[in-house]
C-alpha cells in the first residue's frame, strides 16, 4: 500500500486510502500538485484506520471521512502541524498492520496489557460501552439475563474477531461451551445483517454505533438493545511502536487536553452524539 508522504520535508495535505486503484493514483498525485503550489510544510503524514461505523466514522457527502473519531484525530493532529491519511480496512486486520506499523495509528481501541508489545496509547477519547443487541423473537425465546445464560442453548452469538467486549466475555469465551455459540464477523453491520436473516440470534457491540447501524439498515422493528452491557472502558488511540514514539504520543496528549480545555472537544462530540456533552465523563452526560 503506498504511502502519501512519511518525510517530514515534503509538503502534502490529507488522503484517503482505499483499495481501488483510482484513490491509490489520486494519493500519489496530491502531494506532487500541493508541492508544486508551495503549499505549508508539514512536520508529519500518519496513517488512521477507519471503517464505516458511524457516528465514530463515516463518508460525508464529499466523499471525505468524518465522525467522532476521525474529527477528534484530524484536529489533534492538525495542531501538532501533522496531516492524515485515512487507510480503510477491518478491525481485526488493523491491529497486524499497527504492529508491522504499516499503519500508524487505530482510533478506538482498548488499552490491552497484550498489546502493549507492539502499540502506545493515548490518553481515553470517549466513553465506549459495548452491549448485547438481540432479534425480537430471539429475546422472548431465550430471555437473556447474563452472558453465561448461553451456555447449555442453541443461541448464535455474532463477536468482531479481536474486538475487547469486556473480562466477563474474555474468561467465558475460554469454555468451549460458551466458545461454540460464536460467529466471528468482520464488521458490525455484517452481524447486524446475519441477525435480521435469522442466522445468528444476537451480537456484542457498541452501543452508540450500533444504534445508528440499526436506524440506517432500518433494523429497528426486528432488533433492540438488550439490558446486558459487557464493558463500559473508554476508547483510546493506538500508535504504532514501529513508527510512533513516546514523545509523540505526549504531543498528541496534550493536543486533546487543550481541545478538552477550550471547547473543541465538546463541540466534536455534540456534533455526533444526540446529547448534551460532559467532557469529565468522555460522553454524553
């Protein structure tokens, strides 16, 4: 996959990356014409993942990516007089190319112990709840309570392969008995969608993403959130140790704290969250 522009003497400005060759052409050619212009210099170029899981991210109207993640590390980066490439691709295969650090930085992640080998984090950027959505006719079948209550029935459970959705989770998904009632999907609308056809019962995800996946697949009639939340921890950046250093994680730290400090954080957040914003609690109020 190339790269927009990793020196931090060329002057370049934001791309996207996807995996058709005109966006690949478009990137090369950016920088070249920006250069060209004698546009600003920029001190660096790093690579965001991204996937379409709104209101965290998404493509607006002019194709460009935007939501509570990508807004949040634009700005951040911006003051830190550095541009973004956003590089689309699935969850469970952004955490490989972090460490082989053929991308730079994942916005959402989970501040793990087993991926500190390879990852630094920032300082939490939002709350993150991750919760049980279920089918209708599955609720009133299964009555779940718990998520150990699935063990010993025939309930399809659909989970993100590598997604954290909490210690409860972690320990059952040790039981073989519990561990056969999974479905790995690669995003949370494929699960979603295989909920809808009957062919799995329920899936763990988060909350306020998977309230917006359901109004825009006009699931709402056929599935709802349950009362089971399996993790309430925050959502971090991670930054490649392969490209990343502590000091720039410091820089980047202090960039959201002054976003916190004068407003920019709150008004990041209000424009994807239908609530009023608290900025102590990371979240909606």
């Amino acid at each position: 996959m190339p790269d927009c522009s990793r020196s931090a003497n060329s002057s370049t400005m934001p791309c996207m990356i996807r995996v058709y060759p005109f966006f690949v052409v478009m990137c090369l050619l950016v920088p070249l014409a920006v250069s060209a212009a004698g546009g600003p210099t920029l001190a660096c170029v790093k690579s965001v993942r991204w996937d379409d899981t709104p209101p965290f991210n998404t493509l607006n109207a002019k194709g460009e990516v935007r939501g509570l993640h990508a807004d949040l590390v634009r700005e951040a980066l911006a003051r830190l007089q550095c541009g973004v490439r956003f590089v689309e691709m699935p969850w469970a295969r952004s955490l490989i190319q972090l460490q082989s650090g053929k991308v730079d930085m994942v916005p959402g992640a989970a501040d793990l112990k087993e991926r500190e080998a390879y990852a630094r984090f920032s300082r939490p950027t939002n709350s993150s709840r991750n919760v049980l959505f279920v089918r209708n006719d599955a609720a009133s079948k299964y009555q779940l309570k718990r998520l150990t209550d699935i063990i010993g029935t025939d309930f399809r459970l659909a989970v993100e392969r590598n997604a954290s959705l909490g210690t409860e989770f972690d320990e059952l998904v040790k039981t073989p008995a519990f561990a056969s009632r999974l479905t790995y999907v690669s995003a949370q609308k494929s699960g979603l969608r295989m909920m809808a056809l009957g062919r799995v019962d329920g899936q763990i995800t988060g909350e306020v993403s998977g309230l917006y996946a359901m109004d825009q697949l006009g699931l709402g009639t056929t599935l709802h959130q349950s009362k089971i939340v399996t993790s309430t921890e925050a959502d971090f950046v991670a930054f490649s140790k392969a490209t990343t250093d502590e000091a720039f994680v410091k820089r980047f730290n202090a960039a959201l704290g002054a976003m916190m400090a004068d407003g920019t954080y709150r008004r990041i957040l209000e424009r994807y969250l239908n609530c009023p914003v608290s900025v102590e609690k990371l979240g909606c109020q």
